[in-house]
C-alpha cells in the first residue's frame, strides 16, 4: 500500500481519502513530518516516475532540453577533435625525433639533450589518455547535474529559502527578462571552458612527470608534498589526543596544558603553513576548473564585487529564466488562471460571496496547515518590519 511507505509526505497524509481518521487528527499527528527533497537521485527517480510534473508540479522548460542536447553532442565533438589533435600530436613527435637521428648529426650530447627535449609518442599517448578521460568524466557530471540544480532551485523559490520579493537584488532579476537568450551558447561554451581546463590540468600535470626535463623537479615536489602531508597527519593525530584532553568545546578543561599545546601548534604551524597555501591553491583551482563549466549555480558570491561590478553574472540569467517559467507554470499561478477562465465564462455564477464563505469554512477546517503558516508567516513579517535600537 501506498500509504505506508516511508517517504509520503504529511501533505499526502493528510489529504488521503483512505485514511480511517479525520484532516484534523492526520494534522496533529503528522503535521510537523518533514520530507527530504531534491538531489541528484531524487530528482532522476521523480523524472523517471513522473511525479516531478504530475505530483510536484515542476515543468522543465525547453531552453533547458535545447542546451542539454547541445551540451551532450559538444562533449562528443570535444572528445574526437583532441583524439585527432594527440594522434597528431604523437605522429609530429616521432618524425621529429627521427629527422633529429638521421639529419641533424649532432653530437652525442648534444643529440640526447634534443631527444630529451622533444617528447616521445608514448609520452604523449600517456598524458592525453588519462587526461581526456578525467575530463570526459567532468563533462558528463556537469550535463547530469543540470537538471537536478534546476528543480532544486524551484523547490527553493517555492518554500522561500531563495527570496524573491524581499531580496536586495531581486530587482535584477526582473529588468531584461529577455537576457535569457543567453543561456543555451552559455552552458555549451561553458562546457567547453570546463573541459579545456580539466583536461590542460590533469594531461599537463601527468605530462610533467614523464617529460624528461622536468621529472627530476616534479619527484622533488612529489616528496615535499607527501613529507608534508604524513607531518599533516602526525599533527592531527596530536590535536584529537589535545582536543579529547584538554578541551571541551569553547572551554578548556586543562588551561596550563591546552596554552602549552595551543604555543607548540602555532609554532608547528609556521613551518606547515605551506600546507595551506597548496591546500587552497589545488582547491580554487580544481573547483573553478569545474564550476566554470555551470551557469546554473554561482560561483562567486553574491556580494563579491569590485568597484560594483559583480563578476558572475551568468547565473542571473539562468535564474531569470526558472523565473520567467514559474511565474507562468507555478501550480498557484495555474490554478489562479483557471479561477479567472471561470470567472469569464460563468459571471456571477462562478466565485460568488456564498462560495467565498464556504471556501473560508473548508480551509479553517480540512487545512488548518494554512492557516497556521499564514498566522507564522504575519508574525515574522511583523517582526521584521519592527524598528531596530542602534549604540550611538
């Protein structure tokens, strides 16, 4: 049965017609159950099913399908030009090592310096595999998680954890709603940007450990950085043996040891400060090299501006449009046109003073949920509108 699954939400609960007890007591029972929404699983599970447009009622406009299929044969062109370009990448390294043999007759010094120099095929082959697959795989999550970051993004302006009206900068969302034509040579392009990227980092970084003229100074950074991340460990092993002792949570349960442990820590920690700088450097780098390729999330926040120029702009864009389609696909925006369709043909008969009252009596008594929120919502409105005390 339906019913007893785990997942139903309390809405569901309540307004089951098979269930043996009244609105009222499903209320009070079930009233405050929470059910977890969104995702990537989430939100492929309720495509697959159809209960994204037939229970959510989520429409996924066709601007988002166009760029999708875009993206998807992009991604296949991507992958067969860098195949042609490392075919010939590796055919171009193996007659110049050969005219380098047999041409130049160079010393033999200076013959194995120019081998060195000019990489082999096999070189290649092993930087630009591994690379191109990674890179491949990155394309693939960014096409999967376009869909499950839009409905998400619904779900949020729905339930108003996305502000809309009371947002400082809502109002740039509603000026140029036409912009949105952006959006489909955004996401393709933006996979481009992601790919390059990706692959640049991962086929150069492998490409510099089996380069000749660089595998010596990669090997040294290699141990500097596993040198420093076993001290990394040791040091974490320290604090959790620290924390467990001498601290419990803002205060300290041994002062004299914790001072003694917090001085060597700093102390330590000049030396590891390296740790750091790598640690946010690999991150930025890796996260910008994939978040460049969505223009359905930002990146940057908000508030991060210079001279008031914000520097992610296209995500706005990609928001207009989930705006510009849930202000005439949203279920109330729906439901309110069909009250006025009504109206027009039916006149007076339709929407009158006697329905009105019998509506008030069905919310008050089958929705007490509504009036409930509304009630909530009014106060934290009230209380947000209340003047504020400044210190002079």
């Amino acid at each position: 049965d339906d019913d007893d699954d785990d997942d139903e939400s309390a809405a569901a609960v309540v307004h089951d017609r098979r269930q043996p007890v009244n609105a009222i007591q499903n209320f009070v029972l079930n009233g405050e159950h929470e059910e977890q929404c969104g995702g990537f699983i989430w939100t492929w599970k309720r495509i697959f099913t159809k209960e994204l447009t037939r229970k959510d009622g989520i429409w996924l406009h066709s601007r988002l399908a166009i760029g999708q299929m875009g993206q998807i044969i992009s991604l296949g062109l991507y992958v067969t030009l860098l195949s042609w370009l490392a075919h010939s990448l590796a055919e171009d390294a193996r007659n110049a090592r050969a005219r380098i043999i047999a041409d130049w007759r160079l010393p033999d010094d200076w013959e194995s310096w120019a081998l060195n120099i000019v990489p082999t095929p096999s070189m290649i082959y092993s930087a630009f595999i591994p690379g191109a697959v990674i890179a491949f795989i990155s394309g693939i999550l960014l096409i999967s998680v376009y869909v499950p970051s839009t409905v998400s993004t619904v779900l949020k302006l729905r339930c108003g954890l996305i502000q809309t009206l009371k947002n400082d900068n809502f109002n740039s969302y509603r000026s140029s709603a036409d912009s949105t034509f952006y959006n489909i040579g955004g996401m393709i392009y933006a996979l481009l940007g992601s790919f390059v990227l990706m692959f640049v980092l991962f086929a150069g970084l492998i490409f510099l450990f089996v380069w000749p003229v660089t595998a010596h100074f990669m090997m040294l950074v290699l141990s500097w950085c596993l040198g420093l991340c076993i001290t990394i460990g040791i040091k974490t092993v320290m604090l959790m043996f620290c924390r467990a002792n001498f601290q419990s949570a803002f205060f300290r349960k041994n002062p004299r040891s914790a001072n003694y442990s917090a001085l060597a820590m700093e102390c330590w920690n000049i030396g590891l400060g390296g740790g750091v700088m790598i640690g946010r450097l690999t991150q930025f780098l890796f996260a910008s090299a994939f978040w460049i390729g969505r223009i359905d999330v930002q990146f940057l926040d908000e508030n991060v501006s210079l001279f008031g120029y914000s520097f992610d702009y296209t995500p706005i864009n990609y928001r207009k449009e989930i705006l510009v389609h849930e202000a005439h696909r949203h279920p109330f925006m729906e439901r309110l046109g069909a009250m006025y369709l009504m109206r027009l043909r039916h006149g007076r008969n339709f929407s009158c003073d006697a329905g009105a009252c019998w509506r008030i009596l069905f919310v008050k008594g089958l929705m007490p949920w509504l009036e409930k929120y509304r009630e909530f919502g009014r106060s934290r409105q009230d209380e947000n509108d209340s003047p504020t005390i400044h210190e002079d």
